[in-house]
C-alpha cells in the first residue's frame, strides 16, 4: 500500500465601498393683490313756491273806504347732496423652500481561507489505479 498525500490551500480578501448622495432642492412662491373702490353721488333738489291771495276793497257812496287782504306766500327750497366712497383690499403674499439630501455609504469587507489535506492510500479512497 503506498500513501497518498493531497495538500490544497485557498485564501483570499475582499473589500468594497458604496458611495451615493442624492439632492434636491426648490422654491416657490406667490403675490396676490386684490383692490376696488366704490364711489356713488346722489343729489336732489326741491323747489316749492306757493302763493295764495284774496284781497275785496270797497269805497261806499257815503265815502267810507273797506279794505280786506288776506295773503299767503310759502316758498321752500332744499338740496341735498350725498357722496359716499369705499374702497376695499387684500393682498397676500406665500413664499416656501425645502431642501433634501438623500446619503447613503455602505462598506464590506470579506476574507476567506480554506484548506484541504488528505493522507491516504488511493484504494482507500475508492480510486481505481492502473
């Protein structure tokens, strides 16, 4: 029987790195203006004017004189005169930023080591030889 020697030795490292960084970033903003202004005139005039009169004169044959008046006179004058102004308004203004980093780092690192010996004779082994 003769022995049978068989040695092997593998060994081995290995390493990476993973580097990824994302950004993104933006803005927005807005302006809202919003005004009126309302404005109405109104006049008016009124003019009234009334006169009313009765008057009887007599003179008698005797010389005696009769006299009677009798009289009204109504006068009324009136204006009037409205201005009204308004005005209404808003305003508004929205401004907004954001901001975002994405990072991602990974690292690894492996090492193996393997060995085989076998000590033997090939029949043992179940090895057909010539």
């Amino acid at each position: 029987m003769s022995d049978f020697d068989y040695g092997h030795y593998e060994a081995g490292a290995e390493s990476g790195e993973l580097e990824h960084l994302q950004s993104a970033s933006g803005s927005e903003s807005d302006y809202d203006s919003n005004f009126n202004v309302y404005e109405q005139d109104t006049e008016s005039a009124e003019s009234t004017d009334f006169q009313q009169g009765h008057s009887v004169q007599f003179d008698g044959a005797d010389g005696s004189h009769y006299e009677e008046q009798e009289f009204t006179n109504y006068s009324n004058d009136q204006y009037d005169s409205n201005h009204i102004f308004a005005a209404e308004g808003s305003e508004s203004s929205h401004q907004a930023e954001f901001s975002n980093l994405d990072a991602l780092r990974e690292s690894f690192q492996s090492e193996f080591a393997s060995g085989t010996e076998l000590h033997g004779d090939p029949g043992q082994l179940g090895v057909a030889s010539n």
